[in-house]
C-alpha cells in the first residue's frame, strides 16, 4: 500500500477511497509506522526520531510497544490513544497523502534539521520536492502593519514572476500577505500548519488554505487532529526554514515566532534576509535586531532576495543607480568650471579660472567638452551655462 | 597678533575692532599664512597641504609668491586676487575667528585627514576642539520625509539629554532637523559650512545659523566670500566627518551628498551607522545601500548610536525586550501542560498527559509550579487555566 500516491489529475481526491488496511498491517509498513510515531511524540523527539534512522520505523514502532524505546515516560504516553488507521482514513477522507523519505515527492532539504520530521502531510497539487527546489520562506508578524503586508504580496507576487516558490506559516499578517501575493501572480506558494491537516487555522483562513491547496500544498508533520500548540509553532518555524532555500523577515515584533524561523534558517546555514522599517514602528523593532546582529542581511525587494537565494552567480540583484544628472562624468576640472560658470549671464572662459581655482591653460578644453555636452551655451566669445531643460 | 582669540563674553563681536596689520606682516604669520594659502586652492589640495606640512605655511606662501611651487598652474591663478588683509578684517567684521594647528580650541581629530584643512573660520561661542571631542554628525538627505526630519531632531536631542554634540551641515531636510533637536535639548550644535563663514546658505536658514553660533559653532575651510560650489560640499563632508567620534545618517536617497560623508567616515574608520526605512522610501534607498554593503551599522535611537561613538564599554545600549507574557520562564515540560490546559473546562491533571505528550510522573510537579504562578485555578483535584488578568 502506497499512501503518497497522489489523486489522479481531474478525480476529486478521495473520491475512489481504498478500503485502509487493518493496523496491524499499516504497522507493518515504514511510511505508516513514521505516522505512527509521529502521533506518540511531539515534533524532533530526542529518544524516536534517532532511533528511527538506525532501526527504521516498523522497528522502532515495535520497540515503543514492546516497552523497548527508552526509559522516558513521554514516549509511551500516547500509546493507548494511537489508533494508526485512524490517521490512515482522516489522511484518505481529507484528500491528503503522506509523504516520507524515498518517496519522490520528499523533501530532502529538511534532512538538514538536526531531528528531521518522521513523515509529512501534504495536500495540494504542488510536488513539495520539485516546487521547494526553488522556494524562498517569507515570514513575518500577525500583527503586521499595512507597510508590511503590501511589502510581503509584493515579494510574493515577486518571488512568483520569478517563477520561485513562496514558503510561510498561513498565519494572519505577513503570512496570508505572502501567500496571497503568490498565488495573485499565478505563483506556487506552499503553507506550513503547526496543528493537523484537516483543520483550519486560524479559523478566519478556510478560503485562503482551499486557493494554496490549488495552486500549491499544504503541509505539516502533525497527525490529523493535532491542534496547534505553542510549541508546536517551534516545530512548524523550523519546518519552514528547512524547507525553503532562504528565509526572509518582512516585520517582526521583538516577540515574534517568526524571529525563531530566522534563527533556524541561521542554523542551518541557508541565507536569512530581513526587511527593515521605520524605527518608530513595534513590528520592525524584530527585524532591526536580526540586523543589528547580523543575524540577516538587510533586503529591500525581490532582485535583493533572489541573489541571496540563488546559488551563487544564479540571479545578480540590479544595482539601485539614483537620479541622472547631466554632470554626470564630468572630471573636476570640467566641474569645477562648470559650476562657477553664471546661468544668466555671459562670462569670457578665461575669468572662470581664478573662481573655478584652476589651470587657466586647462579652461578652454573644459568649456569646449561642457558645450558639446549642451551645458554651456556660447554667444560668440562668450558663455553661460544652459538652462536646464523644461521638465 | 592673534586673529584666533575669541570676544570675551559680555563683549559684542566685533565692537572692539582692533587695527587689522598690512598684508606684508599678516603673511609673516603661520596663521594669516595658512587662511592666504586656503584662498589659494580649493580645500585638500594636492601640491600645497603637504607643502605647508612640510615647510610651514609661511615659506609656502613666500614659494607660491616666488613662482616655486610646483607647475601646477591652478596654484598660482587666484594670487592676483589675494589680499590676506581683506580676508582679516571679514574675519573680524563678522566676529568669527581662525583656528590654526596648535591653537588650543583646534580639533586634532581633522589630522586623520590624508590633506587636513590649512585653518578652519569658527563663529560661535563653543570650544571646538572640547565640544567636538564627544560628538556625533548626523547627516541626510535634504529632501528628507517626515519620518527622516523626526527622526532626526529625536536623535539631536538624544545626544543633547547624554551630553554629546551634533555635527552637521546646515542644510533643509535632516541637518536642519538634528540642529534644531539638540538645540531644543540645551545642547551644543556645530554646524560645517561648504562656503565662506560671512555667508548664510541656504538663505533660509539665517535664523538657524545664529542660534547655532550661539549654542555651539559655525565651522568652515572656506575663506570669506566663497561661494558654496558643489565640489566644497564634497570637502565640507569630509571635514564633518573627521570632526566628530561617528556619523550616522538618517535618511539618504542614492544620490544624497551624506553619503560622502558616511565613505569618509568609514575611511577614518570612525563608526558609520544608518537608519532604517521604508523600503518603499526613496530617501531611504541610500541608507539601505550603506547597510547592504556592510559601510553602516543599523541603529535605531541615540543609545544604539552612543554604543557605536563611544570607547567600549563607555556607553552601552540597552537590549529591546518586547512584550513580557507571564509564561516566559516555564520549561518546556510545564509550558506544554499549560498550553494543553482548557481555559473554561476543569479537567484532572493526569489527562493532560497524553495531550502534553509528557511523562505523566512530571504533570504534578508541572500543575503546582503552574498553580504558584497564577497560570493555573484548582477547584478541588482539578484544573483549568487562570484568565488573563484584565487589562
């Protein structure tokens, strides 16, 4: 039995439901025994999560009923409520799939987490290996400002005409302003849930979930009807920096949870990048701290995400270049030249030495460049400088 | 004769004018020398500063009159328009005074300056070389935006309230912002000027000038007369720079001229810092260049500014808190019983085990140090959470 296979394109997922297997063979199977676990303990379990990568899942699950899996009491304490076919119909009945290493559709990127995730809830038409590949985590406050939400759609819609990926927590506030970004541009946006696949959360974002599970995935390593602890969005935060090739900040509050995804994504080595904001503003005091320690490299747009995010060379952000002025290239003496020369009225070159503080021998030259340039206008011996010219 | 002294207090500026010397003994003196070579040549002038640092300002001026300094004909071009004496009683007119090395009141940290200035024309009842030595210059755009002019004058009156003194350069937008904060605080002020001492520009900022020439200082390189060129602002930069500990600049657009005066400092390696902004501010874009390219720290207020200017360990900026909750402290054993805890539902703490996943031998120790705290009510055997004290 194969949970990960996705539904076939244009079947209403769940429609044919497979009739789920007795426990006891789902135990039987690594992909449900790391479901299984997966509901025993909280997300990056120091005694399960180690010993599943030597044992394998089937394995460990034994150890645990078998009271073999250590001595912690926590490991055990959820043994009497595990009912792994359950998990197995919720998964089915939402139009979900699980998804675990060797599986295609894994994530390797998260192997990168010191207690990676056991296995992962997916739903939605994106591959989460393929569409992470290129993905950029944004995330920010709940309480963002109207300056942080137009700057969050904004990098997501970026992000999405760049054809990247937008990573984020479907929280009110920076969250919903990146995915909704993404997906107005016709981009893939994946969300991170800290409770169970087949709840919504925040209750407010139904329609928002169902649009991301259309044009991207939901995720999550809780098993169905996990709710969304407080330490559970430490698990979630960590996912998101894990899976995404590049973390950026947009607002932050000192307080806020998505400083810690900031923190993961600086543990493990992948660029974090923060935005920064009026210094009068609570919801960039965050960011501000992740710059003043270095923590982030301070971004102003897209172009400046994606040179962090891209390997090296991949995608060079323009350099900002200012207003152009027409004195431009000048080199000084021609400057300095032009500079003492009056707009209104008409001087002989060779008095413009001694104000300019230059070699007299050098001023005819000088004038002649700046006339040829059309910053000088000549009336026979003499010049003025021109008038700029109407706007 | 000492064209450095200054009024004595009581005394108007000027009211004693005393007999300004002919030209022929002016020039015998290193001081009126330095302020006739000054007229000479634009500000950091390649042939005559080391000359001067070399022979003494004296035997350079003798060398320029004799036709051996150098072949450099920019350096001979103003001497038919030299006349030390005008330039003495200017001085004297507008009750300014000329500073010159070894003056008590000059400010030794301009020698850092690969070609110092050859004097400087100080108006104003501050001690340059006291006021200077614990100050910061704050510079900026002068198309500044009402966040960057607030910004401003807070941070004028921040180093005002600590007893530092603001650098600036006169101009609209944030030095006209920081002048006005510090002076407001009571504090000191000194104001650079890209032209002559005699002259006010912007026009506008007659007013300004005086009460900074009151509370603080009015300082230029420029001789009287000199008109405010765009290559002095250059010069002008580098001198408020080199005048004070740090520079910080508040709001900068890619073209502002402060952001000559942030590389200067960065090549004193004087601390460079910048405020942040909206990144869809304009007037912005140049700090957050300075930022990206690592040439300005971030900060914040005066305390992070003060950290920046300040010998280590002199002034150490307090850490931002954000939001203190009543769960900050809890381990993760009892901030995971907490958090699984209904807030209207008395339950028995034993079941709150499974839903923690955590040994259930801790929950009792978990509940008291919770009950202790006030995060938890007990009614009997059970539990539930206490509510949030009322606002």
């Amino acid at each position: 039995m194969n949970g990960a296979s996705r539904p076939t394109s244009g079947e209403p997922s769940g429609a044919r439901a497979a009739v789920v297997p007795p426990a006891s063979r789902l135990e039987q199977d690594e992909r449900w025994a790391r479901a299984a676990l997966g509901f025993l303990v909280e997300p990056g379990h120091t005694g399960l999560v180690p010993m599943v990568k030597d044992l394998g899942a089937v394995e460990t699950l034994a150890a645990v009923r078998a009271g073999r899996a250590g001595r912690a009491a926590e490991t055990y304490v959820r043994l009497p409520d595990l009912d792994v076919r359950r998990i197995a119909t919720e998964v089915q009945r939402v139009g979900a799939r699980v998804v675990v290493p060797g599986d295609p559709e894994w994530p390797v990127r998260v192997e990168a987490l010191r207690r990676p995730p056991l296995c992962l809830y997916v739903s939605g038409s994106a591959d989460l290996a393929d569409d992470t590949g290129r993905s950029v985590s944004v995330v920010g406050s709940r309480m963002a400002s109207d300056y942080g939400r137009a700057a969050a759609a904004d990098l997501g819609e970026g992000l999405a005409s760049r054809g990247w990926a937008s990573v984020s927590g479907a929280a009110t506030g920076i969250d919903a302003a990146v995915h909704r970004g993404t997906l107005a541009a016709g981009g893939c946006t994946v969300a991170v849930l800290a409770c169970g696949i087949d709840r919504v959360y925040p209750r407010t974002h139904g329609r928002l979930l169902e649009a991301v599970r259309q044009h991207g995935a939901v995720v999550t390593e809780m098993p169905p009807g996990s709710a969304p602890l407080p330490r559970r969005f430490l698990a979630r935060n960590r996912l998101i920096a894990a899976l995404s090739r590049a973390t950026v900040v947009v607002e932050a509050s000192l307080r806020s949870g998505s400083l810690s995804t900031a923190n993961e994504a600086a543990t493990l080595a992948r660029p974090v990048a923060a935005y920064p904001g009026p210094v009068t503003s609570a919801t960039s005091a965050g960011c501000h701290r992740l710059l003043r320690h270095h923590v982030a490299e301070l971004v102003t747009n897209v172009d400046e995400v994606l040179e962090l995010a891209a390997s090296i060379g991949e995608e060079l952000a323009p350099e900002g270049v200012g207003e152009i002025r027409p004195t431009d290239g000048l080199d000084p003496v021609e400057h300095q030249v032009w500079s003492v020369t009056p707009l209104r009225r008409w001087v002989d070159p060779a008095d413009l030495a001694s104000a300019a503080g230059v070699d007299p021998a050098l001023v005819p030259r000088a004038v002649a460049v700046l006339e040829a340039l059309g910053l000088l206008d000549r009336d026979g011996d003499r010049v003025r400088k021109a008038s700029p010219p109407a706007g």
